[in-house]
C-alpha cells in the first residue's frame, strides 16, 4: 500500500479541510512529519488508519472521537484517502457517527457512521469515484482486509508503527506472533494438512474401534470368549451334522416303504368298492327297462305324426287363404260405395268454384296496383332511416363529447392527487441511505451485546474451572508434601536400620567398615522395623507420581489462567466498543434493531412507491393530452352530425307528401299486398284443387269397380282350393295309422321332444351295456383280493413320519447352526484382516498427525513449523539491519524454548549479545535497542513478506517517534537503514521530534498549530 492522497475534514487538530497530496514528493521516498508537540502528527497517521479501518493507529481512540473541536457544526468530520496496491488505485471515504446541522429547521440531528470503497484506477479526474466495491463500515472492513492482507492490528506492527505501539511485533509472544505471520504468509494450508491429518486419524481410530468393538460383538453372540474357541466347537457341530444326516436318511427311506404300503392297500380297498358299485349299477339300470320300452312305443308314433305335418299345414294355409279372400271382398264392396260419394261431392265443389271468376280477376288487379308502389315507399323508408342514423350520430358525438370532458377533468384530478402523493414519497424516500446505516449500526451493537453476553458467560464457565484448577493443584500439593515427608521418614529408618545391621556384625579388635576403628565403644543400635529397599522403591515411585500430579496441575492452572485472561480480554474489548451499550438488555437492542429494520423497509417501499408514482404521473400526462384531443375533435363531429341531421329530414317530408299516409310504412303496403295475394291465391288454389279432386274421385271410382271384381275371383279360386287340401289330408291319417284327427293329434311331439326322446332311448342302451363292461372289468381287477387293514398301515406311515421329521428337526437345527458359525467365522477373518491393515495405517497416520499437531518436545505444530522457518528468514533479514543499527553488537534469533510449559513452541525471540557471548530475551533490551530491534524486525518483516507473497504489497512504512531514546551514533545508523529502504521505492515517513532529523532528511511534511486549528504541507528543497 502507497497513500497518494489525504484528505481530513473536521478531524482532530485539523478544523478545516486539509489536503495532503503525496505525489508532491515526486521521486522523493524519505520524509519527515515535523511539528510540535500536540500539532497533530500523529492524528495524519490515525487518519489513514482511520479510513482503512475505522479506528485511529494506536487503536486508543475512536473514530468519533477524532471530532476537531475547532470545527463548527456545518463541517462534518470525514476521511477520503487514495492510495494504491501494485498497479491499482483505490479511494475510500469515511465519516464517524457525528453530530451535524439539521437540514430543515434548527438544532442538530444524529448523523450515522458510513464508509465506502472505490476502485479509483483510470478515474476521469477528482469528481469521478470510480466503481463502488463495497459500502458500509463492515463490508469496507472486510473489503479492506482482503486488499490489504492483513487487520488493523497487523497493519500497525509491519506498515504503520504508531508511537508506543510498534514494538510489540518484537515482544508479542509466539501465539500473537503465529497469527501475524499466518496472514502475511498465507500459511493457511499448513493448518488445514494439520486438521485433514488429525481428522483422518481420528477418522481411522473410531473406525480401528468400531471393528474391534463389532468383533467382541461377533464374539459375544457366538457365546465365545475367542476365534479358536468358536472354530472347536465349528469342528464337533460339523460332526454331529454328518451323523444326524445319516439317521434322516434312513428315515426318509422308512417313511417311503409304509407310504407304498398304505398306498397298495387303498387300492386294493377301491377295487372291491368299483365291483360292488359296478353290480348295484347294473341291477339299478335294468329295472328301468318297462319304461324305457312305453318310451319307446311313443316315440315311434310321434315320429309318424311328424310326417303328416306338411299335409296339416298345406290344408291350415288354404282354409287361411279362404277366409283371408272373403275379407277381402268385403273391404273393396266397402271401398267401392266410399269413392261414390267421393266423386260426388267433388262435382258438387268444382261447380261452386267456377261461379267464381270475377272475384279472382278483382284480386289479381289489386295485387298488381299495390305492387307497384313498393319503390316510393321504400325509397320513403331509406330517407327515414337516414335521417335517424343521422340523428343518431349527432346524439353519440355529444355524449362522446360529454365523456371526453369528464375524463378530461377526473384525469386533471388524478394529476393533481398523485402529484401530492409522489412529493411525499419521495421526501421519505430520501432518508433511505440515513436509515439503512442506523440499521446497521444496530445489528452491529446487537451483534455485539450478544457476542458479549457470550462471552460473559464463557467468563463465569471459566472462572469457576480456574477454581477447581486451583483446588487441585493445591490437593495436588499437600498429597506431594505428604509423600515427601514419609518418604524422608523411610529414608531415614532405613539408614538407622543398615547402621543397626552393620553394628551387629562389628567384633572386638577387627576394623569397622565404616570408620575403620578397631574398638567400638557405642555400636548403633534400632528398635523400630526396617523398611526394604521394595518399600522405599514404591515410595520414590509414589512420589514422582505425586510430583507429575502437581506439574500437571499447574499446567492446567497456567492454561486457565491464559484461557481466562483471554476472555477478559475478550469481555474488556467487547465492553470497551459497545461503550453505555454493553449494560443494555438484549430486548432493547432487538426491539432498536426491529425499530430501523421497520423505519429502513418504509423507506425503501417510499422509494418504490415514489417510482411506480413517477411512472404513474407521466401515463396521467398523456391521458391528460389524449383527452383534451378527444374534447376538440368531439365538437367537430357534434357539428358536422347536427347539419347532416337536419338534411336528411328535409328528403323524407318531400318523400312522404308524394304517398297517402297509410300505406307510407313499408310494413303496412307488405301487409296490404299480402294480404291481396293471400285473397288471390287462395280463389285460384280452391278452383284448381276441386278441379283435381274431381279428376282424382273419377279415377278412383273406376279402381275400386275392378279391385271389387278382383276379389269375387279369388274367393271362388279359395274355396275350391280349400275342399280339396281337406280331402288330402285324411286320406293320409289313415294311411299313417291314425283312427281319427283326436288320435293324430294326441301323437303329436315338438321336434325337440322327439330329440329329448331319442336321446333318452339312445343313453339308456349305452349306459346298460357300460355297466355290464365295468362289471367285468371291477371283477375281474378285484380277483384274489382281500379287505386290508388301512388303520394299522396308517399308523405306521405316521410313526415312520413323527420319526423322520424329529431326525430333520435336528438336521436343520446343526445345520443352521453350522452356517451361522460360518458367516461368524468369515466375519472374524474378514474383521481380522481389516484390523490389521487399519492398524498398520493408524501406526503411520496416528503417528504423524500427532507429530504435526505439536506433540513433541518443543510443542512445535507443522504450521509453526513453517512459520518458523520463514521467521528465520525474518530475523535473518532483520539482523542485516541490527547488525548496522547496533555497531554489531546484537543479533536477532529464533529460539525453540517456550515462555511457559503451555505456551506455542518455535516462534519465541531472543537476542544474541557479541559483546558478552550469550542470547537472552528481547524483553531483557533497553528503550532505545528495543526500538532499534524493533524497527530492524519490521523492516526485515516486510523485506521477507514482499518477495514470498505476491498478494501483499508492503510500500510504505511509517514509524512515529522513538528516535528521541538513541543516542546520535544509534540514530545515524537508523537513519541509514531506513535510507537503503527507501532507495528499494518504498516510501518512508517518520514522526519525530529529534532536531538533527531535521537537518538530515529535507524532504518534510510540516505541521502548524493555530488558535483555530492546525494545518499541513510538505516543504521541499
């Protein structure tokens, strides 16, 4: 990041607006902010922090209360910073929550804090924004953030090093450090392949577990405490199985023989029942003989009565004919008297219509004069319906006319209402962006009165486990003194017991082992009980035990008490940002957050509405012209329509004088004529219809005269016909056997009774001869046989049967069981196998994910592993300058020793002194090489972050005070460092009040404290 140009309003010292523009410095990368003290050089560094991200470079104060107090209450307090990363250029523009002017009325209103963030590159000038990336305080945060690299704390330790502020890059400890150097490094993968190994074997061992856990479980169903034990009991199973198969065998085989026995005796037992059957069957048929032969008999005599029935139907249809033939002659008797009287009275009717010829030729000569005045009255009729179209059209053009008007003045109408609603929308249209930043700023409170309640919570959890933590280690403790003392008490029984048993064995005149003497005037002696050197060896180990007990207790107080400290922080920060906020109850913010969700949704349906209502008004303007062109138009056809009218009136009283007034009316001259055509036709259809009917009744007449002498041939033909086919018949009755017409009569069958018959006859014979056959055949298949004893047998069959199914019984319960220790022991084998090949991986992955993950000596990660490696390079980088700094006194350095037992390994510093051969801490430095090792470690941070990351452009480094505490040799070193610095294009500012800087760098940007305010700008030579 490189600033190209500030812009502060209103913002802190700086009442008025103050532009600083460093493109002023041309090639120049090396300045100096000089001014006195409280002029506001630092507040030029809290402002671009402040606009980056929105709080100042110490992070001490707040944007808000940044407010100049010079400034009056029409300048808002607001931040515009340009600046560029790589090739791009970027603008960001932001103004804290503030108090300003209200824009109608007097007093002053609560004005929300906002922010936004441009891409400035290739923007047309200072009026052109560029392209919005994101707005509102959060988004631009986060916008920033990603553009950058890094947060605003990591921003103040490698680019902007604020007063008091910048040494803790150096003196931050190794898990303040590690997130640090995981943003600027981007180390991110590192932890993922330390999260992907630990899952993954995790992974592995719940699953290592689970197949364990499902082999006992295999065990325990096959009630089995091992593999071996169930493959024994497989193997005798296995033996019983093959025995029992045998024995079902046998039974199967046994069940065969009694079912083929008891089979053999059922039929034998049918075959004495077919014969008996058989004999009953033929006795039954042959007492049906009589009346099969009187069947027989009348069958016979119903077959001739059959042959006569064409005689009987030839004579039946000639005594039909005669008396068909004699009806006959009597309807055309009939019908010959009807058509007299018909020609009669159609004589009668012709004479009376030809009296009536000069009523015809009157009626004709009507239809002909009425006729010919149709064209005068429809033409009389035209003009009519003219002049009332016309009529018509002038009645239309007014109303027409009436409507446009009223259209006119209900469209002005709506004008005017919409016009009123519009205004108002958008009047509360426009508080819309003011809404949706207070909207926002109360979610962000809310957010964070609920992050902090949280953590409240998480405080209290963790205060009341740093308790027991304590308790612990302070029962850990006393149980440690305990052991110690009985073991110190041991120790020393044991001493006075070996002394006691070296005493025993001293005699007179022989030296003491011990001392040497050959006289032992007071040899040691011991009441009490020995302890052996078991007892001792149990008590040691009891002690080291205690004594782990207690280191392990006060690693998890020292872990409590980081834990604790954290969420304190955590707690303080939380409190510290929500301010009067963070006493607040939940539902209060929530309602506050409900309230701006409701007053911003308002806003933007105004805004909605105040569009549709835009779009509205315009369609009314162009309703409004539309109609005031119909309103015109309307009164041209209103005049034409009226003069039109008024002619076509004249052409129908000019019509209607010419015609009597009655037969004016077309409908009435169709009538009249209708009526004299109705009058005309009707003589000349009666005249010619009654000379029809009398042609017609002449001809009929004749008709019936020969259709009746017709009739009178039949009937004679008929009855000779009928005499005869009588005669015929009876002849043929005796003939056939028949005494008389009763007895023929009586032997008479339909044809399906004869079939009936027949067919009975026919049955009665086979079924007689059948059963003589079947006779024969039972005889002779049931010769020799006796009755069997079916009861015996199917006792047998049952007992073979109750036999074998207790032999299958227990053949499929070992099979069964046989098949279920089977699939048991081919899911040990299975099991067994996936064991060991999981095992094998959980050795290698379990391993290695622990080694990764820190488990090891110096509690070294593989991502600290890594950063580890690139903070060599760091330090490596930063020593070139120290070296310079510090006349080669010290040198910066790595080292694997943790600050505490719990603490990160691999990321600690320390310094290695030249002058007296032995590292120490940085802590150990003085104000003025802590500064020195300080501004070394920073610069040797962006050196080594600039050619590993692409992604991070490390330009500009601005270092606030801290030259004052070196002495002039130390600053003229510094001085020298961030020289070679800027010769690399990075730009380099200072704050400082060292007056020989002044003389030293001539490049300056000048700052001037005045009773209204202080101002700025760059002095150049």
């Amino acid at each position: 990041m490189k600033p190209l140009k500030l812009t502060m309003s209103a913002f802190g010292p700086f009442a008025g607006k103050q532009v600083l523009d460093f493109t002023e410095l041309g090639g120049r990368s090396f300045f100096l902010i000089h001014g006195p003290t409280g002029s506001g050089k630092t507040t030029i560094l809290d402002a671009m922090c402040f606009a980056l991200y929105g709080d100042t470079s110490g992070a001490e104060r707040e944007g808000r209360q940044m407010r100049s107090d010079h400034a009056g209450p029409e300048v808002p307090t607001e931040i515009i910073f340009d600046f560029s990363v790589g090739t791009e250029v970027y603008r960001i523009k932001r103004n804290p929550e503030q108090e300003r002017l209200k824009k109608l009325g007097t007093g002053t209103t609560s004005m929300p804090a906002g922010a936004t963030l441009w891409k400035h590159t290739g923007a047309a000038g200072a009026a052109d924004e560029g392209t919005v990336l994101a707005s509102g305080w959060r988004k631009v945060n986060e916008a920033v953030e990603k553009l950058l690299g890094f947060k605003s704390s990591q921003f103040r330790q490698v680019v902007l090093l604020p007063q008091g502020q910048f040494r803790k890059l150096l003196t931050a400890d190794s898990r303040e450090r590690q997130a640090i150097l995981e943003t600027l490094f981007q180390t991110e993968l590192y932890r993922r392949i330390e999260e992907f190994l630990k899952e993954s074997a995790n992974l592995l061992k719940k699953e290592i577990e689970r197949l364990a856990e499902q082999k006992k479980w295999v065990l325990q169903e096959a009630g089995v405490n091992s593999p071996d034990e169930l493959a024994e009991r497989h193997a005798a199973r296995r033996k019983q199985l093959h025995d029992i198969t045998k024995e079902a065998a046998a039974a199967r085989k046994q069940v065969k023989t009694a079912r083929e026995q008891l089979a053999a005796g059922e039929q034998a037992r049918e075959k004495l029942r077919e014969k008996k059957d058989a004999e009953e069957n033929l006795a039954r048929l042959a007492a049906k003989t009589p009346e099969i032969e009187a069947l027989r008999s009348s069958l016979a005599a119903a077959r001739r009565a059959a042959a006569l029935q064409d005689a009987e139907s030839s004579w039946q249809k000639m005594q039909v004919a005669l008396t068909n033939a004699s009806g006959y002659l009597e309807a055309k008797k009939k019908a010959r008297e009807a058509a007299v009287r018909v020609k009669d009275r159609a004589e009668k009717q012709l004479a009376a219509e030809k009296k009536k010829e000069a009523e015809r030729e009157a009626a004709a000569g009507e239809v002909t004069l009425l006729a010919a005045l149709t064209g005068k009255v429809h033409g009389l009729d035209e003009s009519r319906r003219s002049a009332a179209s016309a009529r018509k059209q002038a009645e239309t053009a007014e109303a027409a006319l009436n409507r446009a008007r009223q259209l006119l003045a209900g469209t002005r109408e709506s004008l005017e209402k919409t016009t009123r609603k519009r205004d108002a929308a958008a009047a509360e249209a426009a508080r819309t962006e003011a809404l949706e930043t207070a909207c926002r700023e109360a979610e962000k409170i809310r957010a964070q009165r609920q992050a902090l309640e949280t953590a409240r919570a998480e405080q209290d959890q963790m205060l009341t486990g740093r308790k027991k933590c304590a308790r612990r280690l302070q029962q850990a403790e006393n149980n440690y003194v305990q052991a110690r003392e009985a073991l110190s008490r041991l120790q020393e029984a044991w001493y006075r017991g070996q002394a006691a048993t070296l005493a025993r064995t001293l005699a007179e005149g022989l030296p003491c082992p011990v001392c040497g003497s050959t006289t032992h005037p007071a040899p040691a002696g011991s009441r009490e009980k020995i302890p052996s050197q078991p007892e001792l060896k149990k008590s040691q180990q009891a002690l080291l035990n205690l004594e782990s007990a207690r280191d392990k207790a006060r690693e998890e107080l020292g872990r409590a008490d980081a834990d604790l400290a954290a969420i304190n922080s955590k707690v303080s920060g939380l409190e510290q940002e929500l301010g009067e906020k963070a006493q607040t109850p939940l539902a209060e913010l929530e309602t506050a957050v409900l309230q701006a969700r409701k007053q911003m949704t308002a806003a933007r349906r105004a805004g909605e509405k105040a569009s549709a209502l835009t779009a509205e008004l315009k369609t009314l303007k162009t309703k409004e012209q539309t109609a005031d062109q119909q309103v015109a138009g309307g009164i041209k056809k209103l005049q034409d329509a009226t003069a039109a009218a008024e002619a076509a009136l004249a052409v129908v009283q000019e019509r209607e004088s010419a015609l009597e007034p009655e037969l004016r009316d077309p409908s009435a001259l169709q009538k009249a004529l209708f009526r004299a055509r109705q009058k005309r036709d009707r003589l000349q259809t009666a005249y010619e219809q009654a000379r029809k009917t009398a042609a017609e009744a002449n001809q009929e007449l004749a008709g019936a005269l020969s259709a009746e002498k017709a009739a009178r041939e039949t009937l004679e033909t008929a009855g000779k016909q009928a005499a005869e086919g009588e005669a015929s018949f009876r002849r043929r009755l005796e003939d056939a056997g028949f005494k008389d017409f009763q007895a023929y009569e009586a032997a008479k069958r339909s044809p399906e009774e004869i079939k009936q018959l027949e067919q009975i006859s026919t049955k009665f014979g086979e079924d007689l001869s059948a059963a003589g056959d079947r006779l024969k055949r039972a005889a002779m298949a049931a010769s020799g046989l006796v009755e069997p004893d079916l009861e015996n047998l199917g006792r047998a069959l049952k007992d073979a049967e109750n036999a074998r199914d207790r032999s299958l019984e227990r053949e499929t319960l070992l099979k069964s069981q046989v098949e279920q220790e089977d699939g048991w022991l081919r899911t040990l084998g299975t099991l067994h196998g996936t064991l060991q090949e999981k095992e094998h991986r959980y050795a290698v992955l379990g391993s290695l994910s622990e080694v990764t993950a820190g488990k090891n000596k110096y509690g070294l990660t593989f991502q600290r592993f890594v950063l580890g490696a690139l903070l060599d390079d760091v330090t490596a980088a930063a020593t070139e300058r120290l070296k310079l700094m510090s006349r080669g006194r010290y040198h910066l350095q790595r080292t694997l020793e943790r600050s505490r037992a719990n603490a990160a390994g691999g990321l600690e510093l320390e310094v290695f002194d030249n002058y007296t051969g032995a590292a120490r801490s940085v802590k150990t430095l003085s104000g003025g090489e802590t500064f020195l090792a300080s501004l070394s470690l920073a610069l040797g941070l962006a050196d080594v972050v600039q050619s590993y990351s692409g992604g991070i452009h490390l330009e500009t480094v601005f270092v606030d005070e801290g030259f004052g505490s070196l002495d002039p040799e130390s600053l003229d070193f510094a001085l020298r460092a961030l020289i070679d610095l800027q010769k690399n294009g990075r730009l380099v500012g200072i704050i400082s009040h060292v007056p020989e800087l002044k003389e030293q760098i001539d490049a300056r940007l000048e700052v001037q404290p005045t009773e209204r305010g202080s101002t700025a700008g760059f002095v150049l030579p």
